[in-house]
C-alpha cells in the first residue's frame, strides 16, 4: 500500500478538498498532535515566482498571527520541494462544515435574519483584523465557512492581498475572475484601498445571501468592474419581498461607490445589523423605492473620480456583455450613431482640456523653479494600533508622530484603547509625500469621580445622581441593621473615587435582618434542633409535654413556627419537646409463710397461698413467686 504523502515530516495530506485559482485544499492529519487539518498549497504555476513566493509567505505569516473565533485558525506555514521547486504551504484548522458558496448553491433559501446573522458573524472577523492592519480583499461566498453548529469562520485572510499586491489583473485566473462580482470601485480601479473595500466585498456578500446573486452580473468580469464602478445596485427587495426596507438602506450603504460614504468600520456596520435584528432604528439612510417602469435616464448615476471609468475599461466605449443592466437609454443600439457623435464633441474638448492643463503644469514649474512637492492621498490609520498605524504609513512613504493628549478622544464611540482615534491630516485628504501624520491613541474612557452622598438614598435617587454622573448603577441587597430599610447603605467604588465612564457602581442597598425560610425539625432531637435554628440566628425556647407518648424522650413533636415560614434573624421559635412513655408498673409480692411459721421452717414442704383467681395462671404464678423468693423445688 502506497505511502501518504507528508509535508514537514509532520502532515500526513489526504483527498483534496477544494481547488481554486491559485491554491489547492487537502484533507490532512497533525500525527504528531493526531488532530485533523486541512492544508492548503501553492499552485506550481505561480510558486515559481519568487517575488510571489515571498509575499505568499509574508503573508501567510500575517494570517497566522490573527487569532479569533470568527477566522479559520492557522496553526503552521511551511515549505514543500517537489522536483526541486519550493512550494509553500499552510496547514490551518479544519472546519466541518460548508462554505456559503455551496449553501447559496443549494438550493436552501436563507431567511433575511439569518443572512444578517451570519454577515454579522463576517463582519467580527473583520473588525478584528482590521485593528491588526490586515485587509482581506476577498471577501466572498467561497471564502466563509458555516460550521455545522450554525457558527461562521472566514478563511483566505492575507491570500487575496498578495495577488494584487503582485498586480494581477481581472483576467489572469480563473479564481480572480469570480472574484470580480464582489470587487470594490477602487479595486476596479486599481487604486490604493483600505479596510472599507472589505466592507463593500461584505455588502456584495450579504446582497447575495438574501437574493440568491450579487448585486451586479455580466458576460465578463469587465463588464461586472464596469458595473461596480458605475452602476447602482436595485435594492435586495427587489428580488425579495420579504426584506425589509431597513435591510436595504444598510445593504446600499455598504455598496456605496465613494468609500467616505459607505459604513467606515466593520463595527458600525455590524453595529446596524444588530439593530435591524432587533427592530431597532438603524445608522443608514432610508431607501427610496426605485420606478417600476420609469425611464432609466431619468435615474440618478453617481459621480466616478476622474479617469476611473476608462482605468477599467481603458478601450471600450461601452462595456462588453452589460446585458439587461444598461446605464440607460442612450445605450440602445438605434441611438448608437448619435451617442458616438456626442462622444466624439467630449473627447475633443477633453483633449483641449488637457493641453490647457498641460500648458499651465509647465508654466507654473517654470515660475517656481521646478521645486514642486509631490503630493498623494493621506492612508486611513483610524483604528490601528501605533504600530501597525506606523508600518502603514512607512509603506506610503509616510511618517507619524504619536501626540501624547490621549484626552482627545476620551468620547469618541466605539473607539478601543490604544489604537488610532484621530489623525491630521484627515484620511484621504492630500497631503505631501514622505511627510508626518499626526495620530492621537485612546488612553481609555474619561475618568468621572464617584458622586458624595449616595448613602441614605433611595435606588432610583442614587441611580439617577449615577447617570448625572456619566456612571451606571449595580443594585444589590445587603442584610445589615446599621442603615434605614430600602436605602443605600454603602458604593463600590467609595464616593469620590476615580471610575471611567460607563461603568457601573454597587449600591448596597439595606433591606434589614437576614431572612431565612423555617425548616421542618418536627421528629428531630431537642438537641440537633437546636443546633439548626441558632444557626440560622434563631431563639429557642423548649417546652415538654406534660402527658407520656410514645415519642422517644426529648424528640421534638410541635414547633411553633410551620415550615417555610419567612423567620427574621431574632425571631423566638419554641419547641415541644416528648416527655417519653410511661415507666413499666409491677405487681407487690405475695407472702407464702403460714401463720405460726414466720420465724423458721417446720420441716415439711414449704406451704403456699394463691390467689383464687383464675385458676388457668396458678402454675404460672407460683412459679414466678418460686423464682422472685429463691426457694428450690428440690429441698429435704
């Protein structure tokens, strides 16, 4: 029987799992642990590229240090050689489940609630690794997991980043080509993207899981990145009725083409589904039915930055395959002739544009001297941590300098301890390249002291002298004598102490004597008894019947208070104690000495007097008497 294979001496890899356009999925045993794993390798075409080689393995070192319950977990990377080409690999947890690829493919229609639940569960991870400096950039049916107990991983964390960062292109892998339906405008564009891009791909993802497609389909992925670049998506409940218009407004808002415009971070938009799921008021704008049958040109196409249409589709008039999702009436086919003619009149004033702006670029350079300063867009650092913040910025060419105030951000929502909350210049804004950006860290909630005189006060009193406060409250009882029923009797934190915002101070709230529930000590000794009430802070008092019983002597027959009655520590409980059975009665003796004979024996047998009745009992009796005196049948 032939051998399986091994990578690293240590995996055992077993029937494959999955393929895709740059990796393969194995089935694989941990011997040295004996757990199962799955192993994914490098495909040989792209492995040997060694720039590709070492941004995989960069990469594949990025995944792994993300730790979260919502991310397939990857527990080793490694290196395999197979005819002396290195292929690297990564051996991650096993999922028992499906991807929502092949749920969607089912058949199984999702619920709207579900859909949100599991986005939701997608947007954890996000949040996650987005506040470790790690953008997935494909987030897609085929790269999240269902678990069979209901629960959602997303797996491909750091993957899809080294392909564009390697440059692919739309039309370079079968794998990147699917991928084109939950791309972002600025993906399709080729421009720098942040974590938002994530949000867009989410948006596609949660679009499809309640429609059964994306939001944009075409002949070509051109034609879907035309799409995605151009078009605005018809709301989910145009497919489904069911959803609700408060899932379309955060579906829209997650699909917005200007980044600044959609959910600025996982926590937000997750923050919105929770909310939805809840029947609460949401963070997005409320949707305007779209026409039923109105004329298309008559509908609103956002704006798209400068050049960005022809960066997707650089030689196309009209993108290839659009199908039924046509801009609008102009791209009709008899109309042709006169959309040409007009293009035709803006590509000539485009052009004059041009070498106007040409003209004065020479001429300013002329004036200044040539000194100009490039200048780019400042990245988005909000959310990270100083470190991973400077990391970004040093791969822009940029430098940050921490301001130490970390008061600034003491009321900014949501905003977590030690990771950028504020920076200058703002994110997107131009800024001059190789310059500083300054960030402000969350030290942490603002600091409160914890109001005087909440002793003696009612709950809701010191509650609400709490909320003045910025403080919640924490209410418990506390059995003391010391303070007026139903009042605070003492905080915790003390009064004037230091607490953060938000948080929540005990308040001991007295509610007098301890009670406790009687217990039942009826057929119990006095003394167990006894030993059982005082412990509970009882008194005691003992009363002893004053007839016999059959009661053993000092078990307890009555007891003054029934059980489970409600007893105050203090309270008197008397107990009634039996004063046992009745001692045994026997019968005085019998004299057997004749008159005459009292002072010795005459000789002859011993004479005996019986009583007359009953006869039945005589042998009975005389031999008790026989026995109780000492005389012997056998004397002389």
């Amino acid at each position: 029987m032939e051998e399986p294979r091994r990578l690293g001496d240590r995996y055992e890899i077993g029937a494959v799992l999955g393929r895709g356009g740059m990796a393969e999925v194995y089935m694989g045993r941990d011997i040295r642990l004996g757990r199962s794993v799955a192993v994914k390798t490098l495909r040989a075409d792209l492995a040997r590229d060694p720039t590709f080689q070492a941004r995989f393995r960069r990469e594949a070192q990025s995944a792994a240090s993300l730790n979260h319950p919502a991310i397939v977990a990857v527990y080793d990377t490694g290196e395999d050689y197979i005819d002396g080409l290195s292929i690297p690999y990564i051996v991650m947890e096993y999922v028992d489940g499906s991807t929502l690829r092949e749920l969607l493919h089912s058949g199984r229609r999702l619920l709207p609630e579900r859909a949100l639940e599991m986005t939701a569960g997608v947007l954890q991870a996000l949040e996650y690794s987005h506040r470790n400096g790690i953008i997935h950039r494909d987030i897609k049916p085929a790269n999240v997991m269902l678990t069979r107990q209901g629960t959602v991983k997303v797996m491909d964390f750091g993957i899809a980043r080294s392909m564009a960062d390697n440059g692919m292109t739309m039309t370079q892998t079968a794998a990147v080509i699917g991928t084109a339906q939950y791309l972002s405008p600025e993906q399709a564009r080729g421009e720098t993207v942040d974590a938002r891009t994530d949000l867009y791909s989410t948006g596609c993802l949660l679009y499809e899981l309640l429609t059964e497609r994306p939001p944009f389909v075409g002949d070509s992925p051109v034609a879907v990145a035309y799409q995605h670049v151009r078009e605005d998506p018809l709301p989910p409940s145009t497919f489904d009725p069911e959803v609700s218009p408060t899932i379309d407004a955060i579906v829209l808002k997650s699909l917005a083409k200007n980044p600044d415009n959609r959910y600025q971070s996982a926590d937000e938009m997750r923050a919105d589904l929770e909310r939805a799921l809840h029947g609460l008021p949401v963070g997005a704008p409320s949707v305007m039915a779209a026409p039923m049958n109105g004329d298309p040109a008559t509908q609103y196409l956002p704006p798209t930055a400068a050049g960005g249409a022809t960066q997707v589709i650089p030689a196309h008039g009209r993108a290839p395959g659009t199908g039924q999702y046509e801009l609008d009436d102009d791209d009709r086919y008899p109309d042709e002739p006169r959309r040409r003619s007009r293009g035709g009149a803006w590509i000539l004033l485009a052009i004059a544009c041009v070498a106007v702006l040409v003209a004065a670029f020479f001429v300013g350079k002329a004036l200044m001297g040539g000194d100009e300063e490039k200048t780019t867009a400042t990245p988005r650092l909000l959310g990270l941590t100083s470190e991973v913040a400077g990391k970004n910025a040093a791969n822009l060419d940029f430098k940050i300098n921490v301001n130490p105030d970390s008061s600034v951000c003491a009321d900014t929502p949501g905003a977590v301890q030690g990771t950028v909350c504020k920076q200058t210049p703002e994110p997107a804004a131009e800024s001059t390249k190789g310059g500083t950006i300054q960030v402000w860290l969350f030290g942490g909630p603002k600091t409160v002291k914890v109001p005087t005189g909440l002793t003696g006060l009612k709950e809701a009193e010191a509650t609400a002298k709490l909320k003045e406060a910025g403080l919640g409250a924490d209410p418990q009882s506390s059995a003391t004598l010391t303070c007026e029923r139903e009042t605070v009797c003492s905080t915790d934190p003390q009064s004037g102490a230091d607490a953060k915002v938000g948080d929540k101070v005990v308040l001991k709230i007295a509610t007098g004597k301890p009670q406790h529930d009687m217990p039942d000590v009826v057929g119990s000794s006095y003394e167990d008894a006894l030993a059982q009430l005082t412990n509970i802070g009882l008194k005691v008092t003992k009363t002893t019947e004053s007839e016999y019983s059959d009661k053993p002597i000092g078990q307890v027959t009555r007891q003054s208070a029934t059980k489970g009655k409600k007893m105050t520590e203090g309270n008197q409980v008397n107990l009634t104690v039996s004063k046992g059975p009745a001692p045994a009665t026997t019968a005085p003796p019998v004299s057997t000495t004749p008159p005459g004979s009292a002072n010795g024996n005459t000789g002859g047998p011993p004479q005996t007097t019986s009583p007359p009745n009953p006869p039945a009992s005589n042998g009975t009796i005389m031999g008790s008497i026989r026995g109780n005196h000492g005389f012997n049948d056998d004397h002389d």
